[in-house]
C-alpha cells in the first residue's frame, strides 16, 4: 500500500480514537461487569443446590445442559477480562480471567490468552493467526492438499457439513488443550496457579456428581456437559472470520484494513449481543479490543460510517448466512474451486473494495 494512504488512515483513524475516548466509549463498566462476576458465582451455587436437590435420576440432563450454556457464558466473561476490558488494573485482570477461565470454565488462561492475542495481531493471515492453523479443518487449499488418501480428501471436500458436529468435541479439546499447556515444559505465568485451579475444577466436578448419583449417570452428564460446551463455543466463534478473505503470508496490511476486512459482523441487536457474548461486534472489538462489551454496540455507527469514508469494506449479516457461508467456504477450500486470498494487487490499491459487497448499517 502506498505510503500516502497509510498516512492519511492513520491520521484518520487517530480522529476517530480521539472521537471514541471523548463520546467516554473506552470507559469501564465496573457495575456491568460485577454484576455479571458476582452473578456467574451465584448462577454456579444454584446450579450445585439443584443438582444435589435432583439426585440420582436422568434429570440430571437438563442441568447438563444448563452448565453448558452458564459455562460458555462465563467463558465470555473471562474473554473480555483477557481483553482488559473490565478493570484498569493489569493485574486484576488477569486474576479474574485465572479465576474465571481456570477455576470456573476448566480452560488454561495463559494457554488462550498466548493464542488469541496473536489471532489479534494477524486475523486470518496464513502462518500467523493460529486460528487457521493446520488441524482437523484444512483453511487454505495448500492445507486440503495434505493427504492423498481418498477418504481423506473426500473428507476435506465435504467438511463443511461435518464443521458443525465437529464442534461436540471442542470442549473436550478446550479442556485437554489446557491441561497440556500448564503441564507441559513450556515456559508458563503462574503455572502452579494455574495447575491448581484446573485441577480443581476438573476433577471436582465428576467428584461432585459421583457424590449424587451412579457412574453411569455421571458420564452421561458430562458427556452431554461436554458437548453441548463445545457446540455454544464453536457457534458463537465460528461467524467471526471462517469464510472471510485470508491473508497471505507476505501480504502487508495497515491496522484498519488488517482487522475490518477480516472480520465479520453479526446482526440482531442487544439479544444476539447477550447469546454470543458481544462478539456479534467482532469488527469493532478488532479495532478496540479494550472496549467494554457494552460499548460496543454504541461504537458500531461510527466504525461503519468511518470505513465508508476510507472506502474499506465492511461486512455484516445474519447469524444464519454466516452459518451458511462458513459452510460453502470450507466446502470450497476443500474442493480447490475457490480462492481465499485477498488479492494482493486489490490490497494495494486505496480502496480495497470487493464487487458486490457494501458497508452496512446497524444491525
């Protein structure tokens, strides 16, 4: 990109920070946030009185189902603590977002914390953001190619239809994934901190199910704990960048062009604002990741009014057309028939707008 255009979107977007901090939009919230903090730890007491008030009976599925949802729920919470979001104070942060994640979700903090803020730095860009990292998924077709085994190519052409199941183990893999994390040789903050807590939280569960009723029930609570999880997490996840363009790894993109291009919007109001956590705001918590959840809907006139002025696309759509296109773009990549990549000669260019889309209002 020139160096003109960089000068000037920086000059710009210096404006538009300016604007934010003077509308009080990177303000905390302190009562929004206690009020959630101080009602995870209430909704957790009443959800042990309830499974202990149930017994021994296959009940016991609903409050399953129930932990899942408070689970996911309190993990956003522990993603805008991360974020620091919550609290000026660095350090209070982090503790909340040990406690929260750790002691109450059972996922490592420093684990995620290390991953996500290096998805912050490059969304979608091959061989930085390790949300696209090579997996169970293939995300570019350099990926698809991988095997040459039939099954596993029919497999990777198909995997779109099987994402969304896939996800029923995502909170089995959140778990492992932390435990392998702070018991591994790998240099960790406060990893006996972290140790205990997952500790605690992992094997005190099954220890307080085996307490109220029989080993067979107890798997089936966890499994249906487990799953439902991993399915709320990858749900409210997956809209936000999967089938947005990607970046090559050479390609050099200013901030604004870096986060907004990459990034996915999600329409529905302060409902769909409750049901993924805020990050139905994925755009502008790209551009302001300090910034309270709250705000962020209040900010989103701004952003998309700013993007329209600097002629840099910006996406929204409904939760199920985002569903629908995260489906077709690992299809495509998977069959080879589409390119992921953000041109290079159209990322040079000022305006970087792509036919046939258009800045959106407010949902």
């Amino acid at each position: 990109m020139s160096t003109h255009h960089d000068q000037t979107t920086g000059s710009s977007f210096t404006a538009l920070t300016r604007q934010v901090h003077d509308l009080g939009l990177m303000r905390r919230r302190y009562a929004y946030y206690w009020t959630r903090l101080v009602g995870a730890v209430v909704a957790m007491a009443v959800w042990v009185l309830t499974v202990v008030w149930i017994g021994d009976s296959w009940w016991q599925l609903v409050p399953a189902a129930v932990l899942a949802v408070l689970m996911t729920q309190i993990a956003f919470l522990g993603h805008d603590a991360a974020h620091r979001q919550m609290f000026r104070s660095g350090r209070m942060n982090d503790w909340v977002s040990l406690v929260v994640a750790n002691l109450l979700v059972g996922i490592s903090y420093g684990w995620w914390q290390s991953k996500h803020t290096r998805h912050h730095g490059n969304p979608n860009k091959v061989g930085y953001d390790p949300d696209i990292a090579p997996g169970a998924l293939a995300f570019t077709p350099e990926q698809a190619q991988r095997s040459e085994q039939p099954l596993v190519r029919w497999l990777v052409a198909h995997q779109g239809w099987y994402f969304f199941p896939l996800l029923l183990l995502e909170g089995l893999s959140l778990h492992w994934e932390g435990i392998h994390r702070v018991a591994g040789r790998r240099r960790v903050d406060r990893r006996w901190v972290e140790l205990a807590f997952l500790t605690t939280r992992l094997a005190g569960l099954p220890v307080l199910l085996l307490l109220v009723m029989s080993p067979v029930k107890v798997v089936a609570v966890l499994a249906v704990q487990l799953a439902l999880f991993g399915l709320y997490m990858g749900l409210s996840f997956a809209p936000n960048h999967i089938g947005m363009p990607l970046v090559a790894p050479g390609l050099k993109l200013d901030f604004l062009n870096r986060q907004v291009l990459m990034s996915r919007n999600i329409s529905g109001g302060r409902w769909m604002s409750v049901l993924l956590g805020g990050l139905n705001h994925q755009t502008e918590h790209h551009l302001f990741p300090s910034m309270a959840r709250p705000h962020l809907r209040r900010v989103q006139p701004l952003v998309v009014a700013y993007c329209a002025a600097e002629g840099v696309r910006y996406t929204q759509t409904t939760l199920w057309t985002a569903y629908r296109d995260v489906i077709s773009h690992l299809n495509s990549v998977g069959l080879k028939d589409n390119d992921p990549f953000l041109c290079p000669l159209v990322a040079s260019r000022r305006a970087l707008q792509v036919t046939g889309v258009t800045s959106l209002p407010p949902g």
